[in-house]
C-alpha cells in the first residue's frame, strides 16, 4: 500500500536567497570592516546550523549567537574557527565553556568576569571579551556613565582582555532622529573611556540591520546584521524591503485539501464573522495557528494560489483556514499554496503578513520554523543572474537613500533587530 509523508504545511528555507541579501549588506562596508552574521534565536528561526554553515561558506567574519548552548551548536556542527560572540554573555558556570570552545563572551557583570578570568588562570591562558555599553537603549549593558566605575572593577582581572565595545541603538531605522546621534555620542565617549586604559580596541560593533544601511559612520570593525539577512526589514516596511532588494528566505506553504462553493449567507468558521454575500467558492488549506499562522489573521490575511493573491474568510483555527476563491479561477485539491513568499510574480512578505496580524517579522519567523515541518531549499541555479540584481539593488538602494535623507520628516518606526 502506498503511504504519504508530506506535511500539510512546510517551511521552505532559500539559502540563494540568503546569500543575495548577504551580498547587498556586504555592498553597504567600507573595505575596513567585517559582517558579523547575527543568527541568534535560531537564526530568527531559519534554523541555526544551516544557516550559519551558508554564511560561514560565504565568508562571513564572524557569528552572532544568543547563548552559550547556540555557540556550541555552532561549534559542534558548522565550524571549529569562526569567530562566534555570545551576545547574552554566559553564566558563571559557563566560563569555562568559553575558553574550551573559543566562543566570546559579552560581558556586563562583575562576577561573570571574574569568572572568566579564573578559568583562564586554571588554563594558563586569557579570554578575550567584548564589553557591552547601554548608551540608551535601556536593555542590557553597563550603563554609559557607569563605565569608569566598571573598568576600575576589571583592573586586577589581568586575563580577560578586553578586545571590543559594544552596544546598540534603539532607533537605527528612524534615520533623522536624534536619539541616534546622542547614542553615537556616548559609544564614541565609551570606546575613548575603555582605550585610556591602555586596552587596544579591535572588535569594535554598534550597526545593527538599519545602521547598515543609513548609518555609515556606525561601521566599525564589524556590523551585525540580523533581520535583513532573512529578508525582512528593521521598520516593518514592506516597501522598504522591496526598495532595498531584499529576498524572502522562508516561505510558508500548503496544499488546498477541499474546494467547495457556499451558499449565499452562510457563516464561515468560529463566531460567524464572515458571511457570504453570495454563492462563494472556498478553498480549505490544512494550516493554522498550531503552525504559527497567527489567529490574528482572522479575515486579514492573504494567500497566493495559481499566482492570484485571495483573502483568509472567517476564523483562523487551529489546522484550518477557508480561502476566498476567485469565481473563474482554476485549481484543484492538491494544489500549492503560498501563505509566506513568492508565487508567480507575487510576494506576500514577511512584513506584510506580521504587518496584518499585528506583529513583526521577527517574531513571525520564530513561530513558524518552531511549528512547522522545515525544508532546505538548494537553489542556487535559480540564482546565476545573482551579479546584476545585486547592481539593480544597488540602484534601489541609491535612490531610497536619497529620498529619505531629503524629508527631514521620515519615520519608518522602532527598531526591533
């Protein structure tokens, strides 16, 4: 008897498309200064170990983790010699993990580095650490006007060095807010605080997703992109997604399982809250919210079938949600469904779709790979036209620049990377 394993919905990672966002970044540095690949929290849930094995292929200076156990996985499964920062800096009881697998650390605690310091003594040895500064953004570090006091502190702990600054900005992606000169200002004070104590600065980082692109004074030894190297945008716009030329590197999928016409006033899912106004075709696809695709895309959401983009009618359910069709279109049971990504010449993005349930990509990305049955894509024959789209974006890229550094009056929105 034959037997059938396909999901009813699936993830599908474009790893071509991450190196063609990877390259547009990349397009963004002076010569001087390295990417650090963020892929923290599961690579914003594309899956950590086979993106990091992409970026680490495609040369990127160094990883950004979240925790010590992501830095081993790194370790364990992808690479034994990139550089890979822990931005959660370890606990106590993880110093020594640091120093056995060359993991570096952040550091913000006193007794986190100390700890570091004496397991590097039991190895004859010394830890280099990055030294995080909260210039403004309220959230972790030593607080700018504190650095002195703290320094002082790290004085008799003669091996851990410490090799870089780091710190981030709360509103990267605003490029005419002030807020961000004053948070420059304060880095600029830190590293000249840190460098007066005779500590060579070579790992310096501020610029997030957005700095990378409208922030160039912010690159320094490294930037650290995150969210748009999976294809989304800082702001949680759309079109500046489009503009920049990013490429959606997850997509959500499903297969249609009934297609069936309602009758003129009939109440589609939980609560009635949609009604039909006439006869209506439906299409039913095996996906809801126990795959991520949030209730909050009750008669909001959008899916592209046969290229057409079509309305979610009705309750979102737990493994279910009805599909508006159009009268005279054509399709069948089994047909693809795109709920995230591209169709055709359509795209439905990461942005948009978080944009309509109320939310970000980022936290989009991490519901949908943790609930849903994943897929590696190898695309990258779909790619060899990879050089001129980069230099169209790059057009793009010009020009969105220069609209938005002459309307003093721009605001995309807070920054979230």
């Amino acid at each position: 008897m034959k037997t059938y394993s396909a999901p009813p919905a699936w993830v599908e990672i474009d790893r071509a498309a991450l190196g063609v966002n990877l390259s547009l970044v990349a397009g963004e540095l002076p010569l001087s200064a390295k990417i650090m690949a963020v892929v923290k929290a599961d690579a914003y849930g594309h899956g950590l170990v086979p993106i990091a094995r992409e970026l680490v292929r495609r040369k990127v200076g160094a990883l950004a983790v979240n925790s010590v156990a992501e830095g081993l996985q790194v370790r364990r499964q992808v690479n034994a010699s990139v550089p890979v920062v822990v931005l959660l800096g370890p606990r106590e009881e993880e110093a020594g993990a640091c120093l056995d697998f060359h993991l570096t650390p952040v550091i913000y605690s006193l007794p986190v580095a100390r700890a570091l310091a004496r397991e590097a003594g039991k190895r004859k040895t010394t830890v280099r650490a990055h030294l995080k500064v909260d210039t403004g953004m309220g959230r972790l570090g030593v607080i700018w006007s504190d650095l002195p006091d703290f320094l002082q502190s790290l004085s008799p702990l003669k091996r851990l060095h410490v090799t870089g600054v780091v710190s981030h900005l709360a509103r990267a992606d605003e490029p005419g807010e002030s807020y961000n000169r004053l948070q420059w200002r304060r880095y600029r004070q830190a590293m000249e605080v840190v460098a007066e104590t005779g500590r060579p600065l070579t790992e310096n980082h501020l610029a997030n997703s957005a700095a990378a692109f409208f922030r160039p004074e912010t690159h320094l030894h490294f930037i650290r992109p995150g969210i748009m190297l999976y294809g989304g945008s800082p702001s949680g716009d759309p079109e500046l997604t489009r503009n920049l030329g990013l490429r959606p590197v997850m997509s959500l999928k499903s297969r249609i399982i009934q297609i069936k016409t309602l009758p003129a006033r009939s109440a589609v899912s939980y609560g009635g809250t949609y009604r039909t106004s006439r006869a209506e075709r439906v299409a039913l696809l095996p996906v809801g919210y126990a795959n991520g695709y949030s209730r909050h895309l009750s008669n909001r959401g959008q899916v592209l079938i046969g290229g057409r983009l079509l309305p979610v009618i009705g309750r979102v359910c737990m493994s279910l949600i009805i599909v508006r069709l159009d009268d005279r279109m054509d399709c069948a049971v089994g047909d693809e469904a795109v709920l995230l990504g591209s169709q055709g010449d359509q795209t439905i993005y990461g942005d948009t779709l978080a944009a309509q349930a109320g939310t970000i990509a980022y936290e989009l990305f991490c519901l949908l790979e943790h609930r849903t049955s994943n897929i590696e894509l190898e695309r990258h024959d779909l790619w060899r036209q990879q050089s001129f789209f980069c230099f169209l974006s790059a057009v793009w890229i010009l020009a969105t620049k220069i609209l938005i550094n002459s309307s003093v009056s721009f605001r995309i929105g807070s920054n979230k990377s």
